[in-house]
C-alpha cells in the first residue's frame, strides 16, 4: 500500500504548532515493516508536513494516524473558533486513516484568513 499525507497551515499568525520537529517519531518501531519519507518546515506563517508511507497497511495507517493525534495535540492559538476548526479539519483524516481496505483520496482546505490550508490524504494499493 502506499499512503500520502500532505499538510499546510498559513496561519496569518493565529496558531502554530509546538514543538515541530520533534511531534513525529519516523523511526519508531511501529512502522519497521513500512518505508516513510517524512519532512516538515516552517517559513514565516506557513508550517508544513508531509509523509509518505509504503509496505505493510498497518504500519502505513498507524505512521500516518500517529502524526495526525500528535498534530491534534500540539496546535497552540489564541482564537477560540480555531479550536473546533483544526480540530475537525484534523479529526476526519484521522478518522479515515483508522479503517482498514479502503482506498481513498480526501482533501480538505480553510478559508479565510487560513486560505492555503489544506490537507490531502490519499491511501492507494
């Protein structure tokens, strides 16, 4: 299987991510019988994440739903009606990631302020 997750936040300030380059474990023993290629940057307002995940459907899916909780708990903002907002627009591809055989290919986005903030999520066999 091969697993492509793809984040960007422009955040115009409003939110951020803590503790960035620590948030996902590639090496971690979860996903030995998969080969990641993960990356993450962060220019001014805008934080970026990828992953690419390929081998065994588990350790595919649990590479990719690891980096989505840990990214769920690391958002920091000062905006109240962020809070719900990156929640949902993380929470559903975790959702996803977490069922096993399907294919899928989901995207998602915020406007706004955050125009440029999507998320694409592709799972292929």
């Amino acid at each position: 299987m091969t697993l492509v997750l793809g984040i960007s936040f422009h955040t115009d300030g409003d939110f951020g991510v803590n503790d960035r380059e620590s948030i996902f474990n590639k090496d971690s023993r979860l996903y030995r019988d998969a080969d990641l290629i993960y990356r993450t940057e962060e220019s001014g307002e805008s934080i970026e994440f990828a992953l690419v995940a390929t081998g065994d459907e588990n350790a595919c899916r649990w590479a990719a739903r690891d980096l989505l909780e840990s990214l769920i708990c690391e958002l920091r903002t000062f905006k109240s009606y962020l809070v719900n907002a990156l929640y949902q627009f993380l929470d559903t591809p975790l959702t996803i990631v977490q069922k096993r055989g399907n294919e899928v290919r989901y995207e998602d986005s915020l406007s706004g302020n955050y125009d440029g903030t999507y998320l694409l999520l592709q799972i292929s066999r």
